[in-house]
C-alpha cells in the first residue's frame, strides 16, 4: 500500500483504503488493478461496434495484422462506427432521462439559437429530432455509410442531447449541500442512499425519520446529488469513494436505485449489510425499523470521522443566481465530472481549481469534482450536477460575456451520456476538454474530420489517448 496516494489524495480515504486491505476486501480499486491492462483494440476504437454476428473483428493498430473486418471494414470505419455508438448510446440515456423531450420539437432558448443553427447546418440540417436516434441504429446496423456521415451524425447526436436538456430548463431556487466524512460522524442509525431515488420516497422517509433520536436516523448519500426537501441529501463521500465508505461498517443500511454499481451490492452481501431497493416498495417505516436492528446488531467500529470535515455549498440553479457568481472576474472556466480510478481520486479538479484561480478565473464546477472543491474548501461556483455547464453557456450567451468563458473541462465521464453532452456543447462552438481518454486514436483520419467539422462550427474538442495530466489539461484550456 505504499503508493496508496496514487489513489485518493484523501488522508481519510487513505486510512480506510488500508483498512480494507487488511481485512481482506476486494473493492474497485483491485477490480480496476486486475483489469490491466485494459482492452487496447478498444481503447484505440479498432474493435468493431456494429455487432454483426460475425466477429468481433480487431484492427492490429500496427499494421503487422489484420487491417480489416471479415466485411471488409477499415480502421476508418470502425473508429468512426464506434464514435457514433457510444453517441447513440448517450442520446439514448438522456431520452430516457427526459422523455417528453423527445416527442415534442427541439425549441432553444433564444441565447443559444443562433448557435444552434449553425452548429446544425454545418452537420447536415436545420433540426434535430427523435428520428436521429433512428437513422443512427440504422446506420449501426451493418457497414455502408462513409466514416464522414458517420462523424457527422455522431455530432448530431451531441446537438440533440443539448437540445433535449434545453427542453427541460427551469428556473428552481438555489439548494445548499454538504459533503465529507464528518456526516458520518458520532452516534447515529446511517442509511446509505445512492442509485436513482425517486424524489417521492426521500421526501417520505425524511418525514419518517425527522424527530427521532438516542440514536437518531441520517440518511447520507454515496456521492448521488439527490434532492431533499430545500436543500440536497448530505453527501457523505464522492462516487469514487462509495465503496471505501462501505468498508469501514458504519453504514447501517443501503438504499440503492436504479443504476447502483453492482460491486457496491456484492460489498453489501459479504459484509451482510442490509440492501433495500427502492422498487421493492418497502415502506418508509419498514426501512426505519431494519436500520435500526442493523443498528442493534453492529460491532464496534473504530471508524471516527471528525466532525469538522464537512465541506459546505450552495448550488446554484437559477440563471440569476449562475450570473450573479459569473459577473466577476474577465476569465471564466468550468471544471466538473465524475470520479475516475484513471487518476489519484482529488487530484485533477483540486489542482486545476487552485492553479485557474491562480490565473485569475472564475472557476464553477459540478459532479464529484464540485465535491472534491468543498471538502478543500476552495472558492468556487457550484453548478448543478447534470445541466450545470449548459446553464452557465446560457447564462454568458445571454449576457454577452460568452468570451470570457476559456473552457470547459470534463475530468471524468461516468456514462456515455456525459460524453455525449460534451460532444454537444463542442459542436455549439465552444472549447471543451475531455481528461479520459476517448477511443479515436486508431484512426487519424477520424480525428481530423471531427475535428474540422467542429471547428467549422468554431468548436474545439481536446482529447488524450492517456489520461491527462493536470499540466496538459491547463495548456488545452489556457494556452492553445
């Protein structure tokens, strides 16, 4: 465990990273040391996505290989072919998420119309619509269409996400959350939400457990941004984390939604840790009364978080309150995304954040990068976690001071919808940074046609085959 900071730049993380190792627990940071290396075919987008039966078909990036699929596919095609599925991929999960979008006529708001239009003549028409999704599993369906229509209608895709989110824009008050292990602190019954939890059933267990004491009931959440009430869940780690929380035995039940993390429920299953569903539709009470015998039944922990680590935030929501954070200085960059095991969890978006300040940006964030920001207690705008960076756009667009955004960087994507946004908001013309890598770099010809195709839209998408560096990262913001 001697390069455990390799990990997570958390001391208390640390701590309990060690703790696990000694007891023998397998969490996602073993899981992530036995999967390498990592598939390279598909790193480099060389193994084929089309899923025709016949294969699958690997492209030798070093041309001592094979250079084509059994129907003749070249790298060409099956970088591109896969650029498009993971965009179909994206477009599909952020239908899901607003399913009434995707019925109606995409509408912009007026700051980023014009935007939008060109952004869309530019990839083949002056709309986006449901029918993209279609004519993409189409062109998914077996090989005939160029790598160019292919890297064109993955752009499309990233329009209609964007416009699918702008169909979904509100103006809601400003929540406040808190983050770190203090939550975890003292004595107390701990239900541990993460996953999906529909609004309904947090809002009745709050109701449940709000007056109770010796001991009284904290429901925290595993890195999820989930509303409750006026203000979000306490947020007890970030989702990178969620699993070394659950080694330490301090939770006493688990809540989990819809897209909870499979090894998260394994974990639960070897430390007997009560698992309730929320579509089991157990009763508020019910999930109470098994959290407490939980509760009755534990063992003496030597976990003792400190109280004073928690880390405290205001999310900016409305576009009032986003432009009263961005009115500041004449620099502006947004800096958010997921947790990724790429990288010592922490360290990119705390040693961006301080070295933007450092050159003087305003600097707003999302997602666990948000989170990793407020345990360090560093001045920066909280964004909403899913539509934060398409609201700041807004925002500046409308406001004129769209110049003074430098860049938006993703130091993690979680799913493809994620990336699919990110492609997105490049193709509305705006400079964007992706810190995972992407797997476009078995075909340089794919790379140079998105990449003229965004920036005709005067767009910019950086990408690495590796994961980047802090130091990378603040070139593609700052100086390129």
């Amino acid at each position: 465990m001697e390069t455990i900071h390799f990990k997570t730049v958390d001391p208390v993380s640390q701590e309990l990273l060690r703790y696990a190792s000694r007891k023998g627990m397998c969490l996602n940071w073993e899981r992530y040391e036995k999967q390498q290396p990592q598939d390279g075919f598909l790193r480099l987008g060389l193994s084929c996505p089309y899923g025709c039966m016949q294969g699958p078909c690997r492209i030798d990036p070093f041309g001592r290989g094979a250079q084509n699929g059994i129907c003749g596919l070249d790298r060409d095609g099956m970088v591109a072919a896969l650029l498009l599925r993971l965009a179909l991929k994206g477009a599909l999960e952020t239908a899901a998420e607003y399913p009434g979008a995707c019925d109606a006529k995409i509408v912009w708001s007026a700051p980023l119309a014009s935007r939008a239009a060109a952004a869309l003549q530019q990839a083949g028409g002056d709309s986006v619509s449901h029918a993209d999704i279609l004519e993409s599993a189409l062109l998914l369906s077996r090989p005939s269409a160029t790598p160019e229509a292919l890297v064109r209608q993955a752009i499309r895709l990233g329009l209609l996400n964007i416009g699918l989110r702008e169909q979904r824009r509100a103006d809601a008050a400003a929540r406040d959350v808190c983050v770190g292990y203090g939550l975890l602190a003292g004595e107390a019954i701990r239900i541990g939400v993460t996953g999906r939890i529909p609004r309904a059933i947090i809002e009745t267990l709050l109701k449940e457990t709000a007056g109770l004491n010796h001991p009284e009931v904290r429901l925290v959440s595993l890195g999820d941004w989930i509303p409750a009430g006026e203000e979000f869940l306490p947020i007890a780690c970030t989702t990178g984390e969620a699993e070394t929380v659950l080694s330490s035995g301090i939770l006493n039940l688990i809540l989990a939604g819809d897209g909870t993390d499979p090894g998260i429920l394994a974990l639960c299953g070897k430390l007997n840790l009560t698992v309730v569903s929320h579509a089991k539709n157990a009763e508020a009470a019910e999930i109470v009364k098994r959290a407490r015998g939980a509760y009755d039944r534990r063992v003496e922990n030597t976990f003792t978080p400190d109280t004073a680590m928690i880390g405290k935030g205001r999310v900016s929501l409305a576009a009032t309150e986003v432009e009263a954070f961005l009115k500041g200085r004449s620099r502006i960059a947004l800096l958010g995304g997921a947790d990724t095991l790429f990288q010592s969890l922490g360290h990119l978006p705390v040693e961006l954040a301080k070295a933007l300040r450092g050159e003087d940006h305003d600097v707003a964030s999302w997602g666990d990068a948000a989170l990793w920001m407020m345990k360090q207690d560093l001045s920066v705008g909280i964004l909403d976690a899913e539509d934060g960076p398409l609201t700041a756009v807004r925002v500046l667009a409308e406001t004129g001071r769209l110049p003074a955004l430098k860049g938006i960087c993703f130091t993690g994507l979680r799913n493809a919808r994620e990336f699919t946004f990110a492609l997105g908001l490049a193709a509305l013309g705006l400079k964007v940074l992706v810190a995972t890598p992407l797997p476009l770099w078995g075909s340089e010809k794919v790379r140079t046609k998105l990449r003229e195709n965004l920036t005709a839209a005067g767009g910019v998408l950086t990408h690495f085959d590796h994961p980047a560096q802090a130091d990378e990262i603040l070139d593609g913001l700052l100086r390129s």
